[in-house]
C-alpha cells in the first residue's frame, strides 16, 4: 500500500473541484508584488484540504496505469518521495466545468508573470503562497483563445507517479500543448512533428495541459493526439483551471524571467491545468463569444466549459443574450462562477 494513503485519499479524484472553496472566497482586486517573498521551507511542506493530507509519497512497485496512480495517489509520487505535493494537488484536480468564465489573452498573462512571487517554486514551496497565488486567480477557471502551435505528451512525471509516456497514444502521461496568440507565427509551425516546434514558437506560447485521467474521464474516445492535429495552426478556443506551474519558474525554462536564457521554452509558469474544454475554429474566423467552434474529436459547436451551444452563440439556454465576460480590459483575470459536469 502507498504511504501515507488513507480512505479519503482513495476517493480524492472523485470529489470535484474541492480547491473551489479557497479560491472562491479570495478577492481578486488586490494582486501583490513579486517582490514579496518568503523564507522557503526546507522541504514540501504537508498541508490538509478539505480533509486529504496533501502530502509527498514514494511510489510503489505495482503501479500499472492512471487509475491506479490517481485512485491512490492525490498528489502523485515518485521513487524518492521528494516533489511539491500542493503544485501535484493542483494538478490532479477534476474541476467542475465552467460555462461562465473570463477570458485571459496576453496581456493578462504578462500582468500574471509581472506578479508571481519571485521565490516561487524553490525548495517545493507552492503551499506557502496558496492565498497569494488564489488571489491571482488559480484554481479557478478561465477561457482563453489563441493559435495552437504545437503538442506532445510527455514523459513522466511523479503528478502521474511517474509512469513512462513511451506508447504511441500517451495514455498515463499529460498531453502538453502550446498556445499562441500571434497568427503570423502560425506559418513556422512543423505540420509533420507537431511535437518539435520552432523555438520561437516554444518561447511564445503559453501551455495548457490535458491530463490522463481528466481525458478519460470526460473525453475518453475524443481528446487524443489524433484529434489534435485538426486543430494545429487554427485558432482555439480553451477553458481550464489557473495554476502556475511553479517547477518551471527558474531562467532556464522560463521565459517570462529577467535572467531568462537562450534556451527558455515557455512565455509562462502560468498555465491552463487540466483543460476541461477544447475547440478549434477551421477557417479562424470564430470570436470568443461565437457559435461556429468545433469540438476536437467532433463535428458540432460546443459552448466554452462544455455547455449547449446556445452558450457558444452567447445566448443563453431561454434565448436571450449575454454578454461574454472578459479579463482583456484589465488584463487582470477575475473569476468565473463554478458549474458541476
């Protein structure tokens, strides 16, 4: 049996969206400087959500798949024992699928990287700043709409308990996708190897991820990478929780960084994580609020966070309208309301 693994830890990926309340009951207007900074523990500390111990585990022999690893594991593991256990809680979340939300485009992604906090990510420290990072906006849903620019799966990681992405499908492992908001990039983008970008299309992406066990879950026959490579270089359409992926926050991956290097590879530590909705427009001419996206895996025009798609139409389910909201004036995200799938 794992470590540290207890009843409600075998139940945890069936609750959904139990990080809603925290983030929920945080304002948005105060968002603090990166300046702030606190003294890093020593190591990933142990905190209690909602009545899980989210807490580091090491990994056991017999673990054959995600179900496996997700039914028994909340914060993941690895054979040391030794990652942050909050920023894998985040991670291994099922939200609630959002029809609500706000939309972030780039600017609003530059303000998020102006603001996270400098120490972020050293030592496994994400559970120090959980109010901080709240008040930013994770673990809540947002919208966002740009260009995708490549995909992959990857390999493994102890979110996943590590489980090797070595098959053709990546059916244990994360699909990592990137996402751009300049078209004219659209034209470097490697319609062979999605999986192999050009650099600058790495540096100018923000990435968003479907995990395994959300995909099977909802997903389970249209969120492949075969799907995927309809919507290659087409503008899309994405909604997923808010988490700052802060294993990444240092110069060598990190882009958004003073002292980033040469070979950075991502716009962002902030990233869509699960994706809980995802669609593409064929002759990109869709706007955030129209009715004329296409599900990957699918034929028919689906509302943002999985809706009806009088939702897409910005209409609502009595016919009369609404208006999208959107974090582009401010380029400040703010919080959408929760709907359970």
């Amino acid at each position: 049996m794992p470590t540290q693994r207890s009843t409600s830890a075998r139940t945890f990926t069936r609750h959904i969206a139990p990080f809603a309340p925290l983030a929920l009951a945080l304002g948005m207007n105060a968002v603090p400087s990166n300046n702030t900074t606190a003294s890093p523990p020593s190591e990933s500390p142990s905190v209690v959500i909602n009545g899980i111990n989210v807490a580091t585990q090491e990994c056991e022999d017999n673990i054959t798949g995600f179900q496996q690893c997700h039914e028994n594991y909340p914060t993941g593991c690895s054979a040391a024992g030794k990652y942050d256990a909050y920023l894998n809680y985040l991670k291994n979340l099922t939200p609630a699928k959002d029809t609500g939300v706000n939309y972030l485009d780039q600017s609003a992604f530059d303000n998020l990287n102006t603001n996270t906090p400098a120490d972020l990510g050293k030592n496994n420290n994400h559970a120090t700043y959980q109010s901080q990072l709240a008040e930013m906006g994770e673990g809540k849903q947002f919208g966002l709409v740009g260009y995708l620019y490549y995909f992959e799966k990857t390999g493994a990681e102890s979110s996943n308990c590590e489980l090797p992405g070595t098959d053709a499908d990546g059916v244990n492992v994360d699909f990592h996708i990137g996402i751009g908001f300049d078209q004219s990039l659209t034209s470097q983008i490697n319609k062979s190897t999605p999986s192999k970008p050009a650099k600058q299309l790495e540096q100018q992406a923000v990435i968003v991820e479907m995990t395994p066990h959300y995909r099977a879950q909802f997903h389970p026959d249209d969120w492949t990478l075969t799907s995927l490579k309809a919507a290659l270089g087409h503008k899309v359409r994405i909604v997923g929780q808010l988490l700052a992926d802060s294993e990444h926050n240092k110069p060598s991956d990190n882009c958004a960084l003073e002292g980033k290097t040469a070979h950075c590879w991502r716009y962002s530590i902030w990233e869509l994580h699960p994706v809980t909705s995802f669609e593409y427009c064929a002759d990109d001419s869709c706007t955030e609020a129209s009715g004329n996206w296409i599900a990957i895996g699918g034929d028919s025009s689906a509302s943002a966070g999985g809706g009806n798609s009088a939702e897409g139409t910005g209409e609502t389910s009595s016919g009369t309208t609404r208006r999208p909201r959107s974090s582009t004036r401010t380029a400040e995200p703010r919080s959408g309301q929760a709907a359970q799938p």
